[in-house]
C-alpha cells in the first residue's frame, strides 16, 4: 500500500439531498482524500447514490409514476423508462443535474439520460481492466426499499469484449433492485467484480456461477455515515489489481485492503473482523483471455498497477493514463487536440469556483450558450459548450472569461494558446 493509488471510485451518497453546494463541499473533502492517498487530483470514478438526488423539482404526478414503477411489470418499467429517459428535461433524470455537473467537473459523467453508465479502462501489466459503474438511483426517492428499485436494460447488458476484464460498480446492492434475477445473469458471466455501497457493510465474497465462472462481491463501506456504532463503522477499502499471463488466459490477482476505524487510536486499522490479523486478504480469478496483438495495443498506456479506495461516498484519453469509453466521437478527436491537464483544469475550476448562474452568464458571452441557458444550466449543456469551444477553438477566450470572475488570489495563467 505503499505506492500511491491511481483513482478513487466512490459508489454514491457523495451528497446528502443531491443539491451543488453540497458536491462543493464533497469535491473539497476529495481533494484531501486524494492527496492522501496520491491519487491524481479530481480523478474520480463514481456513480450516484439515493443522496444524490435533488426530489425539488418533482411533482405529484412524477412521484406517483416513481412509485408506480416500483410495482408495475417490469417490461412496462422498462418501456416507460426508456421514454423518460429520452426526454432531456424530463424532471426524473434531472433530479441527478447537479450530480451530473459534479461528474463532468470530476471527468466521471456519464453520457446521457439514456445510457447513465461511466466507463474508464486501465491497463495492468498488458491487461486492459474496464470499470463501468452503473446508475441505480434514477427512480430513487424517500421511499425506496429492497426489491423496489430498477436498473435499465440498456446498462447491465454489458458488451463483451474477449480482450478485456470488467469490473462493475453500482450504488444498490441487487437485492435492492426489482430486476435483480434479469441482471444476474449479465453480471454473473460479464463482470468480474461486482462492487456496491449503499448498506455501509464491507464485505469480501468469492462466488462461482455457470461453468465455473469466477467472480469477487464486495460491498463498500461507509466513510461518512450519519453515525458510527458497532454496526455501522467508519470504514474504506483499498484495491490493488494485479495480472499474471499464462498458457490459459491469465490470473486476476486482487488483494484488499479493508480499513476500519479505531476510536481508542482515533486512527484507522486493517479490519479485523474481515482480515482476521492479516492486513489483507488476496483472491485469484482464472480469465480466459483472447490472445492480444502486441502491435495493435502499443500505443496504449501501461500501468503497473491499477489501486483505488472507494467508499460510500469511440474512447478518449484522460490524462491519469485511463481511457473514457462513452463520449462522442467529435468529442473524442478534438480532446486530443488539447492540453488533457489544461481542460481538466478549465473544466472543474469552472464548475468548483463558478455558481450555476454565473456559468451560464460565461458560456452566454463567450458565445457558446444562447440567452435561454440563463433559466436552468445542466450538465448536459455544459459539456456540449465544452464541445463546442474546442471545436470552434475559443478555450483560450473561455479561460479568460472565468478568471475574471474568480477571485484575484485564485486567478491562474491561460495554458491555451490564442488560436487552439
């Protein structure tokens, strides 16, 4: 545990009412987090959480069509979802606006309200890893309970990929989800590693399904709960992958490192009830793996190791060496045309330093947003205007503009140049 990790991968509650100023708040609090534990700063992997919803802007009419979804058949559910979710300001899916916002700041977005999976893939000793964390909290309210919350087809048919080991990652555990016995399926013969929070119980369970299929469970805790108590502790893991090539395929190796904390050190611990006096436990998962051609992946990034803390809480190049499966592709092309680090920056300080209002009023005069942006500002438009002034090149115009309504000690110099 001693080198430094490459994300942080949170699975949701990052918020408590799903509301900017709170993920302001969560943003600093990832900032330590993630000089702690060397991770790259604001590189994140995270889907949403039932805290991550702002319910402010919901009707009557759309809480009893959430409610209706909890007992209606589930080909219905997937129908209307499908629906709902094809309507950009339909005001379910926007109750995760700001969560969205806070994901493009961060660079864990997902695409759209029809596909709200975030996707990045790493490579571990030749071994292309791909995490895909999936959105479970879409129809999420007050009033959710096991066996009552719905994740769309669309997500959990994961294409497959004989070159590539997936790892996936959701806020609820299954058996919080009506489809549950639908999705098993997927996950049990695609996902290596299924992560989920929700519950603040860290588990580590081995499983095997059809053929022999070798997969990891683990359940996250919870590093900021409401409370702490001999149930309920504050508590995070540690990931570290590893892959060993053989005649077969190769060996996942995955050791983790569950940390607990300790109110008479007031310091955190391996976790003893999960450990026993180890300060990790190590599982092995066989792959079958197709064999790679070493010519077709020279280009692509290598990593020694691929190591996270998570907690409760067409691909494009990223600049901590991941790749960001999902965008579009004139978004692809034109992000490489650009400093990854100088729009990483642009991107959060904008969002981090910037109220809604004030966003909007930059991308009006910089000419990327019309007058009507000034009613309601999502993610959506704010990564399409991004789009837009890298295709247009006026990154460097759009820098200036926020600097001059940031304050002076936080003002930075412009690593655009005038005509990128």
């Amino acid at each position: 545990m001693a080198a430094p990790a490459t994300s942080l991968l949170l699975t949701g509650d990052i918020a408590q009412s799903g509301r900017e100023e709170e993920y302001k708040t969560a943003s600093d609090w990832l900032a330590d987090a993630a000089e702690a534990t060397g991770s790259p700063a604001r590189k994140i992997m995270a889907v949403p959480g039932n805290h991550d919803v702002d319910l402010r802007g919901l009707k009557e009419e759309h809480r009893a069509l959430q409610t209706w979804m909890r007992t209606a058949p589930l080909d219905k559910v997937e129908q209307a979802m499908t629906q709902i979710l094809g309507e950009d300001r339909h005001p379910i899916p926007r109750k995760l606006a700001d969560y969205r916002s806070f994901a493009f700041a961060h660079d864990t977005d997902f695409q759209n309200w029809s596909y709200p999976v975030t996707t990045k893939t790493f490579e571990v000793n030749g071994q292309s890893i791909r995490f895909k964390g999936l959105c479970t909290a879409m129809a999420s309210d007050r009033d959710d309970a096991k066996n009552s919350m719905f994740l769309s087809a669309s997500q959990y048919r994961i294409p497959r990929d004989p070159e590539v080991i997936d790892v996936v990652f959701m806020h609820h555990p299954l058996t919080w989800l009506r489809d549950a016995d639908r999705i098993e399926n997927y996950l049990n013969s695609r996902a290596r590693i299924l992560i989920t929070g929700h519950e603040h119980q860290p588990i580590i369970e081995p499983c095997e399904h059809h053929a022999g299929y070798q997969q990891l469970r683990l359940a996250a805790g919870a590093a900021n709960p409401p409370y702490a108590d001999d149930i309920f502790r504050y508590s995070y893991s540690w990931l570290e992958f590893d892959w060993v090539n053989d005649d077969d395929g190769g060996v996942l190796v995955v050791r983790v490192y569950p940390r607990t904390w300790c109110e008479q050190s007031t310091c955190f611990k391996p976790d003893d009830k999960l450990v026993g006096e180890d300060q990790f436990v190590e599982h092995r998962i066989r792959c079958a793996i197709a064999k790679r051609n070493p010519a077709a992946r020279a280009d692509q990034p290598k990593e020694a190791d691929v190591k996270g803390a998570h907690s409760e809480s067409s691909e494009s190049p990223g600049s901590d060496g991941s790749t960001r499966e999902g965008a579009t592709a004139p978004f692809n092309n034109l992000v490489q045309a650009v400093s990854g680090k100088a729009l990483d920056d642009l991107r959060f300080f904008f969002w981090r330093k910037m109220q809604k209002s004030e966003r909007a009023e930059i991308l009006i005069e910089v000419g990327l947003l019309s007058e009507r942006a000034r009613l309601r500002l999502p993610s959506a438009v704010e990564r399409q205007a991004f789009e837009e002034a890298i295709e247009i090149g006026c990154l460097h115009r759009l820098w200036n503009t926020v600097m001059r309504r940031a304050s002076p000690s936080d003002r930075l110099d412009n690593p655009f140049g005038e005509n990128e």
